[in-house]
C-alpha cells in the first residue's frame, strides 16, 4: 500500500447548485453507496471524505457539500475558494435549475481559482419522463465553458462514481506524483503551471 | 443504523447552583444581572468562575466538582420526548464557595478573560479593559492605552501556520517573549511601553512570561503583550504587569474576535474577515446574510479553530480561514459556546445544546425554561480539562461536570438501553475518547445482561462482537461448577451488573420468575425494566431452553474458529457435544465427532451412551484413534441393525446372497462401511482379523478393502489372514490372494497353489451346481428371474476366465494340485494348461484334439513344441483316437494339407491305418507328395527372382561407376566446402562431390547433398527404377 507510487493525494472538492437538484444525494452515493428518497435538507455545508483509488495512485477527496440556499450564498466562496475541483449540479427535470447552474459557473470562472477542475452533473437523469434539459443542450454549454459534462442519477448510481473519477483522473494529470511529494491539495493544472512558472521566474 | 438520541445522554450533570448576589451576601435591594463569565480550573478540585455583572462587578466564585451532586443525576434532566427538559437540581450552594467580590466601575462587564499565563483577568467594560489577579486580591487596574474596546480577543498560540512559528506550545517562556517581541517589532514601527520608556532599552528579564491580545478600538486594532513583571512595585500601576502595544489601522467595527496564532478572525455586522498580523493584510472569510443579527464567534482552543456563526450555524474555520468539517446546525441561534474536548456547548434563548465535534450531532439538551428568560451564558476552562461547564442565567450560575464515559455506559445499561450503550461506546471509540478493548468490554457487558434478560440470540450476538470476551466465561452456564473446566473460567464480573454464572436452567427459572413478579407488579402499577415482549407473551421454559442452548451453540460454533489454548478448546469442543446432544441434533454431533475436534471422551462417554448416541461415540472413539473402543460399537451396531430392520425389510430373494438389497440393510451397511474405514487404516492385526468376518457377512467388499488398504504402516502376515478367513467365504480368500499376488507382486508359490486350488474349487462347485440345476426339473430355473440366472452366469464365467488367465499367467502354482480338484470334471482347457505347465504333451494333444476337438489349437501347441514329431504325435491321435472313437480324418487331412512339407512321408505312411479307406488315403498322400512338390517349386521361384535382382543391382553398379563429373578450378567439397582441386573426390549416387577427406571421415554412410541435409545410406538406400523387379 505505502509504495513510493501510491501517495495519498487530498483534493478540496465543492458541490455547488441549486437547493433540491440532488447534491447531498450524489455526495451520499459516492461516499457510502446509499439513497434516501427524502434527503435532509442541508443547512451551512457537511463534510465528507472519500478516497478513490486511480491506477496506483489514490486521491483522497474532501467533499464539502453546500446548501444552495440563496440566503447563505455568501458562504460558498469559502467553499469553493481553493477547491481543486467543482461539481455543479442541476436536476435534469428542472430548467431554473440549470439556469442557476450557468450562474454558479459564471461565479467560479469569475471568483474562483482558474485551476478548480469544474465539472457540471444533471442530476436525476432517471426520471426521464419529466426531463426539461436536454442533454445536448448541457453538453454544448460544456463544452462551450470548458466543463465536463454528465447526466448522473444518485438514484440509480449512473454515473456517480465516474463523475468522481473522471475528475480524480484529471486531477493527477495534472498533478504528476513527483511534483507534490507532500501530498498537498491538488488546484493546479500543468498547462497553468506553465504559465506561472515563466511568470515567477522573470 | 440505531442512534442514540439525544434524551438518552447525559454527557453532563448539573452539581451546584448558585446565586450570586446571595452569596455574596449582597441585599436583595441590590440585585445583580449576569452578563459575562470565565471559568479557570485551579485544581482538580477546584475551578474559579468569574461573574461579571451588568453593574461593573466581578464575583469569584469556587466550585468543587469532586463533591457529591446534590441532586445526583437528576433524572429528569435528560428526560423528556426527544425535547429540550427542565434541568431541576435542587437548589444547593453546597460545593460552591464565594471568594470575593471586585469592581470595576460601574459599567457593564461585558467579558471578562482569564489570562491563565500571566495570572491575570482581562475584563472588558464600558469600553475599557481591566488588569487583575486571579484572585482579586489586588485592586483592579485599567489598561491605558486602549479606550472605546468593542472586543476583546486573546491570542492562541498555533504551531501551524506561518513560516514564523513565535509561540508553538512547547516553546520556553524566553522564547515566548522574545519571538513575542518579534511579533510586535515585526508588527510595526515603534513600540510603546506603558510607564517605564520604551521596553526595547530595557534587556528581557529571564522568566518574565506574557501573553497576548487583541482590542479592537473604533476602526482600529491594537495588539498587546501582557507580560509579567519581575517585582510588583516595578509597574505597580498594572499588578505587575507591563503593557506593550501595536495599533493596526483600518478594521472598522470589531464586534468579536478570535486570535489564532498569526491571524486574527474579526466578526463585523458585514461577516468575517481574517487579518494576518504577519502579512498585514485582510481576507474576507464570508459576508453574513441579511438580518442574522450581529457576529459571533467561539475559539476553539483545543483544536485551534474558531466557530463562526450565522443564524443558527455554526462554521468551523481554521487559522487560514478554510473551513474544517461540516456546519453544526443548532435549534436556535446561540448566544455562547463553549469547548469541551469532543463537544461543542451552546446555549440558546432557554437551553442548553450539546453537540458532537465529530458529526455535529446533538447528544444532549437540556432546558432552563424554569430559570425565566433572558439570554444564558455557557462558560468552561477550555486551556484546561474543560469538564466543569458553567452556565449562567441571569441571576444564577449552574455549575455542571462531565459525566464520566463509564458511568454514561452504565447508566444507560442499567436503564437496559442496550443499543443505545452500544452507541455510545462506539461513539466515544470514534472520538477517541475509550479503547477498542473497552468497546468490547461492553459489548460483553451488554452481551451477559442480555442473557439474564432470557434475550439469548442478542446475548449471542454482543458477545460474538466482543474481542476479549473468554469462550470459558460460557462454560459454567452449561455445565454446573466444579467442573473440570473451573479453574479457567475468568473470574471477570464487568461492572457487577448481572448476577454470578449459573446454568442456563437455572438462570432460565430466575428469569421466569422475574417476569411473574413484573407482571405482578405492573398489575399493582409499578414499572419494570423486564422486557414488554416477555410480559405481553410469557415465553415457555422449554422454547427458552432451547432457544439459550442454540444460541450458546452459535456462540461456541464461531468460537471453533478462534484460537485458543488446548484445554479451554477442549471446553468448546466438549460442552458442544453436551449441548447438542441435550437437543438430540443428531447430524451436528455425528458431524463433531467425525471431524477434526477436541472432545474430551471421558467426559461424554457415559452421557452419549446413556443416550444411546452410540454412532457419535463411535465417530468419537474414532476421531480420538480409540479404535477397538469404535470398532466394538459398529459392531454391535451392526447386530442391532440387522434384528430391527430384518422386520421392516422387503425381503430380497431367498438365498441370493449376492444380491443384497441396500435399502434394507443400509444401518448395516453403513456400520461395516465405518469399521472397513478404520480398519484400512489399522495395523493391528488382532483387531482386524477380530473385526473381519461380520464386516465381510455384511458386504464382501469393504472386508476386500479392509485386507488390501494400502493405508496402513504394517502390513498383514497373509498366514494369518489367510488363516483368519472362514472357510465359507471363498470369494474373500480368492480377492485377497489376487491382490497379493497381483498388486503386491508375491512370488511365494504356496500362495500361487491356493489361490489356483482356491478358483478351481469355485469353478467345480459352479459346474456342479449347474448341472444339478440342469438337472432338477426346469420350474425352478422359470421360478428365478433372469437376470439373477445371467448374473450367476456370469459371474462363473468370471470365475472361469480367472482362473484359466491365472493358470496360463503363473508359472509358480503347483499344477499337481490344481490338478487334484478338477481331475474328475470336463474342464479340459484348463487341464490342457496344467497337463502342459507338467510337460504333459502328449495328453495335452489328446485334450486339445480329442476332447475339445480343437484341432487349431492343437497345432498351435504342435508348432509351440517345435519338432517334427508332435504333428506325427497329432496325427497318431486323429487316427487312431482309441477309447472306441471314430478316426477323425477330415482333421487329419487338414493337418497334412497345413503341416504336410514338414511330415515326413513315410512316417505318414507308416501312420496310415490300414482301416482308412483308400480314397481318404489317396487323398491324403497325394495332398501330402504335392504340397511337397508344390514347396520345392515356390523355392525354386524364389531363388531364380533373387538372382534376377543380383543382376540388376550389378548392372546399376557398373552404371554408376562409368558416370562422369567434370571439375574446375571452382569446384569445391560439397562438405566442408575447400576447393577440390588436384585433391582425390568422391561422388555419390546422388551426385554430391565431397573430398576424399571428408568422405573419410563421414564413411561411406552419407552423402553431402548440396541442402545440408545428410542421408545414411545404409538406412535410406535409393532405389533406382531400374534396380527393382517387379513380379
Ligand atoms: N429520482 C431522483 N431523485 C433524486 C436524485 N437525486 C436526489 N433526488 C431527490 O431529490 C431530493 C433533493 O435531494 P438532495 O440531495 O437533498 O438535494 P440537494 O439539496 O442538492 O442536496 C431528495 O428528495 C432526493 O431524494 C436522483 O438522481 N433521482
Ligand atoms: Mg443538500
């Protein structure tokens, strides 16, 4: 387990979106597996930690999970402030929802670090029948804002842990093992990096 | 998952309350609201608590809380539906002693801080802070550099955070100042003392100790160190304690505050932002909503955080002003928290809140609604222990201690909340806060309370969770001490909450009578803790029995698993056995005691065969290699069997022996089958030969297998065994002397000779049984079925076969004596063998010819003799067959047309009866003289085609040798590749030139073709077209 190549890499993750599109439940399905149809609503932010293992490297993501509430948008930045990565979510079958997702993307491109992986999940892909967003038209935002996209189901599972995945696997890619020895919180891209370094070192 | 809801804890008690106007001995005329508090722990036994009032006054007040709760756990504290509950302790001063009162105007005391390093109390009112000893003995003194304080903060020192780590904890007190003085040279610009000059003229004093805090002014901060002065009447002005300060511009509107090593978290109406004091600048922390009233915040001393508020959320941010967990969701917004090592207090605008540092989960509520409103203050000393929390209404102060984790356990198990204990255990495992081995201690606890409870399979389950828990704690509920096991038992009482170990019966009738007497009791009203189920459903003696027993059973089964020490494994062994047989599971016991265990046979012995569980103690003597113990019992078995079930049998046809029907007799069966097992493995000759004939009366085969195993380490002496087989059992005799013969290569021919005499002897009695039955009348025959007729057919072919094969194969028997037993019967192949074995061949002739008129086979042996004369020999016998039998001519022709070139004719001749009538003769001679002429001429044939291909062959050669080759300057060896030359060469048929050399060396046996490849001459000689004559 302890072998030089498999250091323990911890990841600040955010889960930003819109009061009830199904945050805490997709944190609940990655992190132990369950579902509950009537979720808690949360209030301030909870904490959960995961560890997901990428080839031979593990990522140990700390998930803060936000309430959404409009009343305490003032808190998210704390949150997301530093966060390696970002999961925006909507729920599939409503469109307000993705609206405020948009919105939540704006902020972070305009607030948040430039390094933050962001990832936008339309949550509830399950319910179908009442689908209000289509998936190409999330897809084209995307891919427009330099997201990743999925429709995920914390219902069903769809998706849930590839989304984590995904992120965790672009998360060491950006970060090769030999330039975080300490294991410290990933936020940088190498691309950007780059750019730094020449900037630092004129 | 079952969680332990918060009704049912009680992480803290209330011991002391006190009023402290009253104590102070303050009239009721001047009555004093409390609007600020600070608890410093001097000792174990006694805590300070510091009461500031709305009128600028300091009440000290010392508490013991070691005493005895005057209302000891109150219970209808932690009570109540889920709800907040009244807190009702009687109101009592005991424990509580008022020590001095002290003023500091008349102005509100809006905090008041114990600055434990230096000894001294800050206190913060009307806007300005005070200076005074922990006791207040001295007069208060005000700071003077400071007016107008909104907040006040004292710094904590954190090891992490910047590079510049001024004050980790274990720093000495001269480090401490000197990086203190760092801090506020680093800080800024000049440094100004109050009173004495400028303290940088002056050396640090050795041992001066000092601490820090923060003051937030109007739209500034202003850093100060407190520091000890070494005489008092040096800076007689503040106890003692000199003042350096450091003003910071621009934060505007402090109205809280909390300092964590180099940062310091300034609550504003806006929200919260964090200020470096080693970079100077501010970060916005987070903005608070509309309308959620003004800041607050906590420190968090022990893990260097600070709680942010919000509503009725609390935030936990570290010194970088991330955040660190999940948000607390209280019931109401708090007015004050407190920090105890894995709990958050809170209290609200009537209670008190407990929450779980961990989850944020709320362990504990408990309302003051009875003390009248008005906000509550919570206060403990979190430098310290942190276990005496103070809570102050507005008239009085409540002082509450920590409920050990033990007597939490304990209190839950005796009000026999036992998930709800088990809860509490794990929780406080997760926080750190009680061992693993105690989680199984309870767990075991839990486990015998259970069983006292008549709730076996949840006892069951707690124990089989508990890692500590002995398999032997079980054993004296099984068996009644003293037992051979007693000394093992530890004598381990957990907390003495369950009554001694007694057996399962005896527990079961005390816990009958308990329910009786509940029962009784809830008539007459009065609750008991026994279990609702067992009053509404009075269980029965016999299912409890059986439901403890199976349980123990589970239990002890897992316990197999473990490892123990032999004796205590023999214990789990044996009482399993004593427990499975009291509920007769017959599989489980038969299945114990034919595997592997650790049973201790003496002690089941008379039990099992009292019970008559004799094929368990079989199993047992077996698996324990008590096997004549074992065997007797498979034997008598097999007896007993056989008379009890001859009656319930269909019966098989009478006198089939062979036939036995297995359903009839599968007891039977089963019980030789067991004693042929361990038989095979035996060397005991004694007892295998004891043992041999009941299991061959029952199955011939097992008894073969008991005589041939290969499994055991000394082999039998065949003597014996040969001596030990009944007479009657021929079969078993015969299969015993095959594999001796066969499979153990034995070349004894005593042994060839009984095994011979032994298979003839069946064939005689099958051919005289055959024809008797040929003889009697032929109802009998249609009486059988069959298949029986064909099976008994077959198998005297069998026989037959066998001994004929063993005849021909064994050169070791004594053919005399084989002889002996078939001398009167037609078995005339097998006397042919014998006779021949004997050398006998003129009557194996007269067998093969005559008797069995097998003239092929009688040549066969003529040509096997090998000479001339046995044809003669052969011939004589067709014709002259004597004993009255007509001549056989046709098979004397046959043999002079097959065999006439080698007869000599006038021996034939001579044969020649003059009884033959001529044309028989004349055939016979004429075929004889032109099979002759007929050879000669093949020969002749022969010899002329040989000489043919001479010829060619001599021709090819003759070819082969006029052959040219031409060679060059290039040519080279086809074999080792040198020019050739002037040199000498040779060519092969196939047109490959190698040099002379090589043709040497290689011979003349292979060419070099110009491949590789290589081709013996010898082995594949080409063939010209040419050289072959074709017939
Ligand atoms: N059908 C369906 N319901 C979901 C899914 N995810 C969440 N929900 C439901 O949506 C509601 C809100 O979920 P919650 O996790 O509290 O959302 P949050 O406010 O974003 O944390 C709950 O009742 C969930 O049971 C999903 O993938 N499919
Ligand atoms: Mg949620």
């Amino acid at each position: 387990m302890a072998g030089a190549g498999n250091k323990i890499r911890n990841a600040k993750l955010v889960l930003l979106g819109d009061v009830g599109t199904g945050k805490s439940s997709l944190v609940l399905r990655f992190v132990k597996g369950q579902f509950v149809e009537f979720q808690e609503s949360t209030i301030g932010a909870a904490f959960f930690s995961q560890t997901l293992a990428v080839n031979d490297e593990t990522v140990k993501f700390e998930i803060w999970d936000t309430a959404g509430q409009e009343r305490y948008h003032s808190l998210a930045p704390m949150y997301y402030r530093g966060a390696a990565a970002a999961v925006v979510v909507y729920d599939i079958t409503n469109a307000a929802s993705f609206t405020r997702a948009k919105k939540w993307v704006q902020e972070l491109q305009a607030q948040g670090n430039p390094n933050t992986i962001m990832a936008l999940a339309g949550n509830k892909a399950d319910l179908l029948d009442a689908r209000q967003v289509s998936a190409e038209e999330a897809q084209t935002y995307a891919q427009e804002n330099g997201l990743f996209f999925m429709e995920t189901s914390a219902k069903t599972a769809i998706n849930v842990n590839d989304i984590f995945y995904e992120i965790a696997k672009r998360l060491l890619q950006g970060q090769p093992a030999a330039q975080n020895p300490q294991g410290m919180t990933l936020n940088q891209r190498p691309t950007e990096r780059l750019v730094n370094a020449s900037s630092c070192c004129s | 998952m079952a969680t332990l809801r918060s009704k049912d804890r009680a992480v803290l008690e209330p011991f002391a309350e006190v009023d402290p106007a009253k104590s102070a001995g303050l009239p009721p005329s001047a009555p004093l609201t409390i609007r600020s508090l600070d608890v410093s722990s001097a000792s174990d036994s006694k805590t300070l608590v510091y009461v500031g009032t709305g009128g600028g006054k300091i009440v000290l007040l010392s508490v013991d809380p070691s005493s005895p709760s005057s209302s000891s756990p109150s219970p209808t504290l932690a009570t109540g539906n889920g709800r907040d509950s009244p807190a009702s302790i009687a109101s009592s001063a005991e424990g509580v002693e008022f020590l001095r009162l002290a003023s500091v105007g008349s102005r509100v005391v809006e905090s008041i801080l114990v600055l434990s390093e230096i000894g001294r109390i800050l206190v913060l009112s009307g806007g300005s802070l005070f200076i005074v000893d922990s006791v207040l003995s001295q007069p208060v003194r005000k700071i003077g550099v400071v007016k107008d304080v909104t907040a006040v903060a004292k710094r904590i020192p954190c090891s992490e955070g910047s590079g510049l780590d001024f004050m980790g904890d274990g720093a000495s007190k001269g480090e401490i100042l000197s990086s203190g003085k760092k801090l506020l040279m680093k800080l800024g610009v000049g440094i100004k003392a109050n009173g004495s000059g400028p303290p940088s003229s002056e050396p640090p004093r050795e041992g001066r100790t000092s601490c820090f805090v923060a003051a937030a002014v109007a739209k500034k901060l202003v850093l100060i160190e407190l520091m000890l002065s070494g005489s008092v009447d040096n800076d007689s002005d503040n106890n003692g304690v000199s003042v350096l300060s450091k003003e910071i511009q621009g934060i505007d509107g402090a109205k809280a505050m909390a300092w964590l090593g180099d940062s310091i978290i300034v609550g504003t109406l806006e929200g919260y932002t964090l200020f470096s004091v080693v970079t100077g600048k501010c970060t916005p922390i987070f903005t608070l909503p509309e309308s959620s009233g003004p800041p607050r915040l906590k420190p968090l001393w022990r893990s260097k955080d600070v709680l942010l508020l919000v509503d009725n959320v609390g935030i936990v941010v570290n010194s970088s002003g991330q955040p660190v967990g999940g948000s607390f969701v209280f019931r109401q917004p708090p007015d004050s928290v407190a920090d105890m090592s894995s709990y958050v207090v809170v209290t609200g605008n009537a209670g008190i809140e407990i929450h779980r540092r961990k989850t944020g989960a709320c362990v504990q509520s408990v309302s003051l609604a009875k003390h009248g409103s008005g906000s509550l203050i919570v206060a403990n000393d979190d430098q310290g222990s942190g276990e005496v929390v103070v809570i102050a209404t507005p008239y009085k102060v409540i002082c509450f201690r920590k409920v050990s984790a033990e007597e939490q356990i304990k209190s839950l198990l005796r009000k026999k909340k036992f998930t709800e204990a088990i809860c509490l255990v794990e929780e406080l495992e997760s926080d750190g806060e009680m061992t693993k081995d105690m989680l199984s201690f309870v767990h075991a606890q839990v486990g015998f309370l259970l069983l006292f409870d008549l709730r076996f399979e949840d006892a069951v389950n707690h124990f089989l969770l508990s890692e500590t828990m002995q398999p032997s704690e079980i054993f004296p509920f099984i068996m009644r001490d003293p037992n051979r096991w007693s000394q093992l038992v530890p004598r381990n009482r957990y907390w003495g909450l369950h009554p001694p170990p007694a057996p399962l019966e005896e527990v079961i009738d005390n816990g009958l009578m308990a329910i009786q007497r509940a029962m009784f009791l809830k008539k007459a009203g009065v609750d008991t803790t026994v279990d609702e189920d067992f009053l509404l459903n009075p269980p029965s003696r016999a299912d409890l029995l059986e439901s403890a027993i199976r349980n123990i059973i589970r239990y002890l089964h897992v316990c197999r698993n473990k490892v123990l020490l032999p004796p205590i494994k023999e214990g789990v062994d044996t009482l399993l056995m004593y427990l499975y047989r009291s509920l007769d599971l017959v599989d489980d016991m038969e299945k114990l005691a034919s595997s592997q265990n650790s049973c201790i046979v003496e002690e089941l012995e008379a039990l099992l065969d009292d019970s008559g569980h004799l094929r368990t103690l079989a199993f047992l003597y077996a698996s324990k290699e008590m096997s004549s113990k074992a065997l007797a019992i498979w034997c008598v078995l097999a007896r007993n069997y056989a008379k009890g079930l001859w009656k319930n049998s269909t019966p098989s046809s009478e006198g089939d022996s062979l036939d036995i029907s297995l359903g009839s007799t599968s007891g039977q069966k089963i019980a030789a089958a067991e004693a042929s097992k361990i038989l095979q493995e035996s060397s005991d000759q004694d007892l295998i030969l004891e043992h041999l004939g009941w299991i061959a009366d029952i199955d011939q085969e097992l008894a073969v297998a008991v005589l041939t195993s290969e499994k055991r380490i000394n082999q039998l002496l065949p003597e014996k065994v040969l001596a030990a087989i009944d007479s009657e059992k021929a079969e078993l005799r015969q299969r015993y002397l095959q594999w001796l013969i066969e499979d153990q290569d034995c070349e004894d021919s005593q042994y060839h000779t009984l095994y011979a005499v032994s298979l003839a002897k069946s064939v005689m009695e099958a051919v005289y049984m055959d024809s008797r039955n040929e003889d009697k009348n032929y109802r009998d025959i249609d009486e059988m079925d069959n298949s029986s007729v064909e099976a008994r057919n077959s198998h005297n072919h069998l026989v037959r076969e066998k001994l004929q094969l063993f005849l021909q194969a064994s050169d070791l028997y004594d053919p005399e004596e084989v002889l002996d037993v078939i001398e009167e019967s037609e078995l005339w192949l097998e006397k042919a063998i014998l006779y021949r074995k004997m050398g006998q061949e003129n009557i194996v002739l007269q067998i093969l010819a005559l008797k069995l008129e097998d003239s092929e086979a009688a040549e066969q042996y003529c040509a096997e003799i090998g000479r001339d004369d046995a044809y003669i020999q052969l011939l004589d016998l067709y014709l002259d067959p004597q004993n009255g039998k007509e001549p056989m001519f046709t098979a004397a022709v046959r043999l002079l047309h097959n065999h006439g070139e080698s007869l000599d004719p006038l021996q034939v001749l001579e044969k020649l009866s003059p009884d033959m009538p001529l044309q028989l003769a004349s055939d016979t001679i004429l075929r004889m003289l032109r099979a002759r002429v007929h050879h000669h001429r093949e020969g002749q044939i022969v010899h002329n085609l040989s000489r043919a291909i001479n010829l060619d062959a001599r021709l090819t050669r003759l070819e082969e040798r006029s052959r040219h080759v031409q060679l060059n300057d290039e040519s080279i060896c086809d074999s080792c590749r040198a020019r050739l030359g002037t040199k000498l060469f040779v060519m092969y048929p196939d047109d490959s030139v190698v040099c002379y050399r090589c043709y040497r060396n290689q011979g003349d046996s292979s060419s070099s073709s110009a491949n590789g490849g290589r081709r013996s001459l010898k082995k594949g000689i080409i063939f010209k077209p040419g050289w072959l004559v074709s017939r």
